[in-house]
C-alpha cells in the first residue's frame, strides 16, 4: 500500500523510490550491521592477542592458579600466526578440573604432601586433599601399617591430627617411627578455619579433609619432636592432678550433711588419694633425676624461690618449649598474654585468652606464693602494681607473666636465678611485663 510502513519501521521500496524522485536528493547505500560487527571482532581480537603476547613474553601465571606457566610463544596452542589465549575446550571440564590444577599447583610449591588424619576411637580417616585420596584405616597395628604403606605410596612428607584425648598418641607414634613429621593441631583452631571457609558440614571425611588444609594453610609451625621420657613424665603428672582434682571434690562433698556411712567412705578415699599421691610424687621426683636435661632443666627452675619439684616437674612435662621461643610466645603458651580489645576509637580492657589450661592452673598457685611470700622480686612487682589500684587477680597475672619471662630466659641463657640482676631496687632491670601497670 503506497505511503505505508512495514512493520520495521523501515520505508518500503515504493515509497523510496517516490520520496527519492521528488526530493532530488542522492541516495546514500545504507550502514550495513554485519559489517560493524565484522569490525568490532577484529578490533576484539587482536588486542586480546596483544594482551596474551605480552603476558606470554612476561611469564606471568594465570588468575586460575594453572600448575603451568607460559613460557613464550611457543608454549600458546594453535596455528602459526594465531594466538589463542583461552583454554582448550578438553580443558574446561567445570569446577571440579580447575581445583585439581590448582592443588596440584599447591602442592608443586610446598614440595611436601600433607594429609589430614581424623582419629576416632576404633579407626581413622586419612585425606591427602593435593591429590584428592582418602581412605579409612582400623585403629589396630595392622590398620597402622596400611596407614603408613599408603602414605608412602603417595610420598606424604608430613601428618596432621588433631588432640582426641590420647587416642592420637598411638598413631603419631607409629608414623614418626615411620620418620614422617608428625603435627598435632588444635581441635578449635581447625574447626573455626573449617567455618571461615563455609564448611558448617562436619563429619570424619569432612574433618581429615579441614585438618589437611589447615596443615596446608599454616605451613610455619614445625611439627613436635617426640620425647618418650617427657611423654611418660606427662602421664605421670596428669594422673598426680587427677588425684588432687578428685581429693579437692571428695572435701567439697564432706562440707554437707551425708550418711554416717558415706563420710566413713570418703574418710577412707581421701587417706588412699593422699598415699598414692605421694607415691607418685615420687616417682616424677626419681624419673627427673634419672634423666639428664630434664635435671638440669629442674636445677635452673627450682633456683627461683618460691619453685619447687613439683611446680619444676610440671614446667618440663607442659612446656617444653621454654628457653626455645621468644618471650611474647613463652606468655602465650601459658595463657598469660594479655591481648587487645580495641576498635576504632574504643580501648577495650585487655584479657588473657587461650594458652595451656593445665599448665596455667598448676603455675598458678606457686607463683601466688613467690609473689606474695617468698621471692623479692616478685614481690616488690606486686606490691607496686596493688598500690597503683589493679585488681589483685590482675597483678596476680602480671606477676606470672614476669616470671614465665624470666624462667624463660634462665632456660634459654642456661643461667640459675640471680638475686642481684633482679634486685627490687633497680626496677629498670626488671623484664618488662605486657600488662598495664
């Protein structure tokens, strides 16, 4: 129909034909959109190859974290003269494909394969995530040496599992005779690095799997060296505690009105707590002896007064790491670090958090006696800390993270104590305390 449109909006050819005829104007060949696009790819493409000819030449790695690198022109797929910087389409096989390379790419710059071992009562579960394997093993001797034959079919350099209340002991035991390094993690630590990373799932695959990757995450702490003659000093010193934590209940308990027959009973418990206790103390006080660094360790510490065999003992069996860390580590081990509280403008009090409970309960109470009775020094310090209006709990801290510091040095300098390098007359001499004073 003359004068109408189609349904483009463009002119229909009549209709041009009778505008151009009038108009005298000159028709113009119309804009052709395949030829735009044509050009807009060119444009496209051949600065994509610059870009890949320049990262090429530079030999950086990709975002992807590829175990390989470009080394040049060469190393690009394709034809001559055409660069192609994309994978090829073998290599694009999801998710899955690009965290293979990528563990794979891992465990090329670490050069040591860890796996993650989840201990159980009755088996464990083994994850080596760089070369996703896992396998389950029985907790018998049988299961232990599986263990240590597949671990070493893999070329495992280094185990990590976390504290399981003894049950890991057996395990570690076996694999460091097998000299694979053995690491023992916290179980908090790795359960909060499981929930940073989203994982809210938990179950025993899932747990090797965490404890392989927080091992593969925090690669600076070494793994722990295995002393027999410590370990068995710690067993002895933690059935000596349970003794005392037993006898401090069955007293609580005689505070109350029970059967005549029932005080008779915890009469009787308490004198055999009180004989098998002594016996035991003899028996850490013997093995100290016996045993050469762990003497000459006792003979440093029990010089500081107010320290005696017992609080020595302790010192060696939870703490071996005196005399071989730096002070601010020494703190925190015991969990007398006092750590910031602040954001922002606000400035929070600081609290201690975290260290070695056991350790921290048995210095406690010795430390109260040093600073309060028996050592100058200490003494002095808490005296000074009271007068200036802290808590007594608060300088009560101060005062063990004082003497955790200079135990530490003594140790480290293999020096007894010295009463005139700590004299309460020189404070600037005394080590310097992370609490506010």
């Amino acid at each position: 129909m003359p004068g109408a449109r189609c349904t483009r909006g463009l002119v229909c050819n009549r209709h041009k034909k009778y505008a151009h005829e009038h108009t005298g104007q000159r028709r113009h060949p119309t804009f052709p959109a395949q030829w735009l696009y044509g050009l807009y790819r060119a444009l496209v493409s051949a600065k994509s190859a610059r870009i890949c000819e320049r990262a090429a030449q530079t030999n950086r790695p990709s975002l992807d974290l590829s175990p390989f690198a470009l080394k040049g022109l060469e190393s690009l797929s394709g034809s001559e003269g055409q660069i192609r910087c994309l994978p090829q389409p073998e290599q694009l096989h999801g998710l899955r494909a690009r965290t293979e390379q990528g563990r794979e790419w891992m465990m090329a710059q670490n050069e040591v394969v860890v796996v993650g071992v989840d201990v159980a009562k009755d088996k464990v579960d083994a994850c080596i995530r760089s070369l996703s394997q896992r396998q389950t093993f029985p907790s018998t001797a049988e299961g232990r040496h599986a263990l240590i034959r597949w671990l070493r079919k893999h070329k495992v350099g280094k185990a990590a599992m976390e504290a399981s209340g003894g049950y890991e002991q057996d395990w570690a035991k076996a694999l460091r005779e097998a000299r694979i390094e053995v690491r023992i993690v916290d179980p908090k630590r790795v359960r909060s690095f499981a929930r940073s990373a989203g994982r809210l799932a938990k179950n025993d695959p899932i747990d090797a799997e965490m404890i392989a990757w927080f091992a593969e995450t925090f690669t600076d702490a070494p793994g722990q060296a295995f002393d027999a003659a410590r370990e068995r000093l710690v067993k002895i010193v933690n059935a000596r505690q349970g003794l005392l934590d037993l006898q401090t209940s069955l007293k609580n308990s005689g505070e109350h009105s029970v059967p005549d027959v029932v005080q008779k009973m915890q009469a009787r418990l308490l004198k055999k707590i009180a004989v098998e206790v002594a016996k035991l103390e003899t028996a850490i006080s013997a093995m100290v002896k016996a045993t050469a660094h762990f003497a000459e360790l006792a003979e440093i510490i029990e010089s500081v007064p107010g320290l005696g065999k017992i609080t020595s003992a302790g010192l060696i069996a939870t703490m071996p790491e005196l005399g071989q860390v730096n002070d601010n580590i020494a703190a925190a081990l015991l969990g007398v670090a006092p750590y910031d509280d602040d954001s922002g403008q606000r400035r929070g009090n600081r609290h201690i958090k975290g260290g070695r409970r056991k350790a921290r309960n048995l210095f406690y109470m010795p430390c109260m006696g040093a600073a309060t009775q028996h050592n100058p020094v200490l003494k002095a310090f808490y005296d000074r800390l009271i007068a200036k209006g802290k808590e007594p709990k608060v300088a009560l801290t101060a005062c063990m993270r004082k003497l955790i510091v200079i135990l530490n040095t003594m140790i480290a300098r293999r020096q007894k104590w010295d009463a005139n390098r700590y004299k309460p007359s020189d404070p600037a001499r005394l080590p310097p305390s992370a609490c506010p004073a």
